[in-house]
C-alpha cells in the first residue's frame, strides 16, 4: 500500500518564503542554544530579553509575510514586510540595552515557571506562525479563521519545524532519563502528527505505535527500580495528560472527517502538549545546573581542592 504523503502546499513562486522558514528554523535552534548553554551556567536576564525579543521579532515578520497573500495592495504588504524585518533587527537589540541598564547583573531564576513558560510559548507561536503562513500562501488559501488555524496547526511546516527544534534540543541539552525520554516521544509524535490529518488511517497507526512503543518503554524503564520518584512520576503524568490530548484530538479527526473544527481540535492540543513539554524540558535542564552546584557545595568541604 502505497503511504500518501501531507501536503506542502509549496508552488513554485512560494520558493522563498520556504528559504525564510528555513532560516526561522535555524535562528530558533540557534537562539535556543545561546539561552540553554550546554554548560549551564547562569544566565543573564538581559540575554534572556534579547532572545526573547528575536524569537518574537521572527513571528512578527513570518506574519507581515502572510499578509502578503492576503492584502491585495502589493506595495502596502512588502512595505509591512520590511517593517517587521526592521524590527526584527533593531527592536530586539534596544531592548537589550535597555534590559542591561534595568537589570544589570540580574540572572535568570530557573526555579520558578514564568521564563520557561515564556520561551516555550514564543518557540510554538514562532512554529505556529510559520504553520499558518503556508497555509494562507500555498495550495487553496482557507477563507475562515478557524480554516486558517486549523490548516496552519495541521500543517507539515508546523508539526515538522516543531519537531527539528525538540530533535536540536535533545541532542543539545545535558537531559538523561525521563526527561530525555518523554522529549523523544513527543519529537517522533510531532513527525508523525500530520498524517492524522491528511491520512488519518496512517497517522492513527502510526500514533498508535508510537505510544505502545513510549507505554512499554516506561514499564520497562521504572520495572528496574524498587522505588519511584516524585520527578519520575510527574513526567510519566505529564506524558498521560500529552498523549491523552493527542487521542482526544485523533477521536475528533475520524469522528468529523474533513472538518476544520476537528483538525483544529488535534492541532490545538498537540500544540498545548508541545508547549507544556518544551516548558518542563526548558526548566529542569537549566534548573539543574543549580541543583548541580549545590551538590558540590555540600559535598565538598570548605577549602578543599
């Protein structure tokens, strides 16, 4: 049986916005690895405004750029391109003078959620954006909100720009374990996601599989420990709540086929699974380096080298 593959709504003068949503990709990866150092050490707030300036600046222009397909006036459209490509360069780098003059030596604190919160919902907004942009711009550009929504979270550009940045994380972040492990799945998930939609036969399966796979591995993975931690069962709970969203979602897909109320239904939830992930992942690998240190401080006595 021959496996259709999820549209990319891509013609041919629709060629470079694709190299932009390329280069989103990149500076997304890119920014994400400045603000989650593989060493982990603290981070200034300033830095942590900077990049969150130029993630948001990002899905400004992927917007001013979806504007080109929907205003008729040419001229006015590119003229709001370049205008978010201005901000986009200068606004985040004001802000960061600023921040360094407010905020001076201030770091940031990774024990609480807001700044973990705040750099998984620009992430999956930036994503979001660059789903809907294909949307609007190639194939049959939806005419409704919710088409649009729902065609810009069901598309192939959401789910797998998605899942490049969650693949760049796990080999990037110092994560082990559950952590690592729940990352993993919902990476794979974000791969297979846009078949839900387009081949929900194949998608479910597929999903199917996936979360046998993810179910098994966890019993398997806590089987070998007499005694199951608080952390280890929060993640293992939030990977119920994730796939359980997902199912909810898939039910919608085969219950109302062609609707774009059901695929905006899977869309948004997996959206909200992605999102919550990135926050916990973002927060328990830059947490520990705290945790880390504070090991070594008890450990290691007082003038010892």
């Amino acid at each position: 049986m021959e496996i259709p593959f999820p549209p990319l709504d891509v013609t041919t003068a629709f060629l470079p916005f694709v190299a932009v949503a390329l280069s989103m990709i990149g500076i997304t990866v890119f920014v994400l690895a400045r603000l989650l150092p593989r060493e982990r050490s603290p981070l200034a707030l300033s830095t942590m405004v900077l990049g969150v300036a130029a993630l948001g600046g990002g899905s400004l222009l992927l917007l001013a750029l979806m504007w080109v397909f929907v205003d008729p006036n040419g001229t006015t459209a590119w003229t709001w391109v370049l205008l978010a490509f201005n901000f986009m360069m200068m606004v985040p780098a004001g802000l960061w003078f600023v921040s360094l003059i407010v905020y001076r030596d201030r770091r940031v604190d990774w024990h609480g959620w807001l700044w973990p919160a705040v750099l998984a919902v620009v992430v999956v907004g930036s994503e979001t954006m660059m789903g809907i942009l294909f949307a609007v711009g190639g194939g049959n550009a939806p005419q409704t909100p919710v088409a649009v929504l729902a065609l810009g979270l069901g598309s192939i550009w959401f789910y797998w720009s998605m899942g490049t940045v969650m693949l760049a994380l796990i080999l990037w972040l110092p994560i082990r374990g559950l952590v690592r492990g729940s990352l993993g799945a919902l990476t794979a998930a974000a791969f297979l996601a846009p078949w839900v939609v387009a081949a929900p036969l194949v998608g479910i399966a597929g999903m199917g599989l996936l979360m046998t796979a993810v179910v098994v591995a966890l019993y398997v993975h806590l089987g070998r420990r007499a005694r199951i931690g608080s952390a280890d069962l929060g993640v293992v709970v939030g990977l119920a709540v994730a796939f359980a969203l997902m199912v909810g979602g898939q039910v919608a897909v085969v219950a109302m086929p062609g609707s774009y109320g059901a695929a905006l239904a899977f869309g948004g939830t997996t959206a909200l699974a992605m999102l919550g992930e990135l926050a916990y992942v973002f927060r328990q690998s830059a947490d520990s380096y705290y945790t880390d240190i504070k090991r070594i401080q008890v450990g290691t006595p007082s003038g010892a080298l």
